[in-house]
C-alpha cells in the first residue's frame, strides 16, 4: 500500500515537480470509501508538507461534514495526516478545500 510513496517522490524528482504533490487519494479497501493523505516531507519521515486543516483534526462523520461543507466525511486524524469520505468525488472536494486553508 505505501509503495506509492517511494515512487512519488521519484517521479517528483525526474520531473522536476514544482509545486510538489501535497496530497494523494486512493480506495480504503476495508471500507470501500476514500481516502486522502498528506505527503510526508521525506519517504521516510512523518512530518507532512501539507497536513489536512487543524480545525477538522479529530473530528468524524455529520460533524466533519457540517464543519467542511463536504457530504460524506468520515474522519480526520488528530494529527491531519489523513481523512476518509465516503466517495472519491468526497475525498477530492476535501483535499482541495484542505489546499486552500
């Protein structure tokens, strides 16, 4: 699953990306919704370029929606690394409201 990471940055540096990528969406399996994750500044590294906004950090389903203006939310992480929605139009609509914060 986190193979993707690797290849990112790659691609990012043979390409000469700028601006680099802030976030990536791809299926929860187990959950059949979507998800959207901030990129770490470094494969191996935890601190995010870009993390999801503070004022959705920790919050879940009709509340995250209600605060977001987005259907469907799932969760944010505490920490911002990472949210779910329930379609991929969701998780889209969250990764560009999360740009412009």
């Amino acid at each position: 699953l986190w193979q993707w990471k690797l290849h990112l940055f790659e691609l990012e540096q043979e390409l000469k990306t700028d601006p680099l990528t802030k976030y990536v969406l791809y299926e929860d399996e187990r959950s059949k919704g979507w998800r959207v994750q901030a990129v770490s500044v470094a494969p191996d590294r935890f601190e995010s370029r870009k993390a999801l906004p503070e004022k959705w950090r920790g919050m879940r389903d009709d509340e995250l929606s209600k605060e977001t203006g987005i259907p469907g939310c799932v969760f944010i992480h505490m920490s911002g690394f990472i949210g779910g929605n329930k379609t991929y139009e969701g998780a889209l609509e969250m990764a560009r409201a999360a740009l412009k914060c």
